[in-house]
C-alpha cells in the first residue's frame, strides 16, 4: 500500500543527495513530486528516471521573484503542494569568525534561510487555504550542538528549527503539520561543495548515513497519522557521538 497516495510534494535541492533520494521515495510512495534545483541537467536526468509522477523546475532558492513565480505558473495536477521539503541548502568552508569569506557566509544565509523563507511564503498559503499539509525543514546537528569550524553555517541550521517551531506555534488549529530534522554525518555531495574539493572523503573508516537513510526518516514522518506532527528530529549514524568536556589548559 503505498503511502503517499494522493500527496504533491514540493523538495528543493533535488539535483544531489537527500533532495534527490527523497523524490523518488516519495514517488516510489505514489507522490507526485515538484523537484527543483538549479542544476538543469541532473533535473532532466531525475524526470526520466522517475517519470510523469515528477515534474522537474531549474530554480535558485535564493531568487524570491523566481521562486513565487515556479510557484504560481504550476500546471494543475501539481499545484495543490501538501508537502514542503525545504532540503536545498549548503555549507561553505570551515574557517572560524574572524578569517572566514564574507562571501560565504552570505551565500549560505541566502540559500539556507532566505531560501526556506522564500519557498515557505509561496507555499504555505495553499496548504492554509486547503487546511492540509506539511513542511519539512531539512537543519542540521549543527544548528543543534555547538562546535568549531562553521559559526555561520550551524546558526543558519539553528534559524531553520526556530522558524519551523514558530510557524508550528502560529498555525495553531489548523491542519498542516511542521517538521524540522536535523540530520549528522551523511555521505552526499555536502562536503565536497562545502571544500570544493571532489576528492574529498570525510566518510572514510566509519558508516555514515547514505541519503536514501535520511529520506526514509522524512517519509517515516510524514506517514504518520495526520493528527500527529512530529517536531523535530534528530538522526546521526551510530559511529557518530558527541564531544568530550573540551578545556584549554596552559597559558591564555
Ligand atoms: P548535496 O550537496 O548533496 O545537495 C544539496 C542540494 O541543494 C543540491 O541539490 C543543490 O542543487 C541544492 N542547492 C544548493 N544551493 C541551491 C540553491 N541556491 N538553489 C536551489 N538549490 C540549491 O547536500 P545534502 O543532500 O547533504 O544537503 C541537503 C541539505 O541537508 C542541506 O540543507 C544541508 O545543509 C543539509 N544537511 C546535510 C548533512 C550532511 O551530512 N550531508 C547533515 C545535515 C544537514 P544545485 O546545486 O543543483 O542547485
């Protein structure tokens, strides 16, 4: 029985990692799947392997005018979204305040908040309209924990839970559910944008968490009973823990 029978989703960074593993779950589920990303041609490679049931929009999430317009021009059997995955989103380098790239900082506030802002005020009045859906906001343990080598990326990870649980507190009474998940260690494309490095391989000696494991973790959400809105979750891999009590000794 497939689990998503009759549901429209709309995931941003479909192109790579979870974006793309979540839409042909959620196809693979009987969703229909708005994927977009800006990558046109990993676009037009998804739309033929998941077929009719995906329809592929080349969008920058950065791009406010760009994305009302994906938005509103959605031909009918697509249009009414019930589920928002909010995925598309970056780390850049890992320097600390007071050496990192202005730049960096404000491509990763771009894209990993003012992306989510963007595509969650395009959608998320449909879903109140119709008094039905939900919107996943893909954090990060980052945004959860603090630690060293990315105070920009982990505070952006930090703003997307906060909104998601203020925009949960503000839909009160209505019937669209909110979920922030903040995923750990994943192998994707993440790192290698992230040092812009295609070598690079952080997962080497230990079992990270596959994309295909973090979009069972979104459907696992979504399939629940629509009375029940999970907040939000966090997943790491088993090899992945926490830090010990970290102390400088020695002269300051
Ligand atoms: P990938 O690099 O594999 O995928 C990132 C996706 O985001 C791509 O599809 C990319 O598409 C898209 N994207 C990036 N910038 C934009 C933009 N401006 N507009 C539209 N799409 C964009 O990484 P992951 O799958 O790992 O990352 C997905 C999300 O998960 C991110 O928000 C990331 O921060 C988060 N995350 C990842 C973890 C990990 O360990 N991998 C852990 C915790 C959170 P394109 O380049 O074609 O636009």
């Amino acid at each position: 029985m497939p689990k998503l029978d009759g549901e429209i989703a709309f995931v941003t960074g479909a192109t790579a990692g979870f974006g793309e593993a979540v839409a042909g779950l959620f196809v693979a589920e009987g969703g229909r799947v708005v994927a977009s990303g800006r990558r046109a041609d990993r676009l037009e490679k998804l739309r033929s392997r998941l077929g009719d049931r995906c329809l592929t929009i080349a969008l920058d999430v950065r791009d406010r005018h760009a994305v009302e317009a994906a938005v509103s021009s959605l031909p009918e059997d697509f249009a009414e979204i019930s589920i928002l995955v909010n995925n598309a989103g970056l780390a850049l380098g890992r320097a600390p305040a007071w050496e990192a790239d202005i730049d960096d900082w404000e491509t990763m506030i771009d894209t990993n908040i003012k992306g989510v802002l963007y595509c969650t005020r395009a959608i998320m009045p449909g879903m109140v309209a119709r008094d039905r859906g939900h919107v996943i906001n893909v954090a990060s343990v980052a945004g959860n924990h603090y630690g060293p080598g990315g105070p920009v990326y982990g505070a952006t990870k930090s703003f997307v839970t906060q909104f998601a649980m203020n925009t949960r507190a503000d839909l009160k009474g209505r019937n669209v559910r909110v979920t922030s998940i903040s995923p750990g260690m994943s192998e994707t494309e993440f790192d290698i944008v992230r040092t812009g490095d295609p070598d690079v391989d952080f997962y080497e000696g230990f079992k990270a968490m596959s994309a295909d494991d973090v979009a069972q973790v979104l459907l696992d959400v979504v399939a629940l009973p629509p009375h029940v809105n999970v907040n939000t979750v966090e997943v790491m891999p088993l090899a992945q823990t926490f830090g010990p009590r970290l102390v400088h000794r020695g002269p300051p």
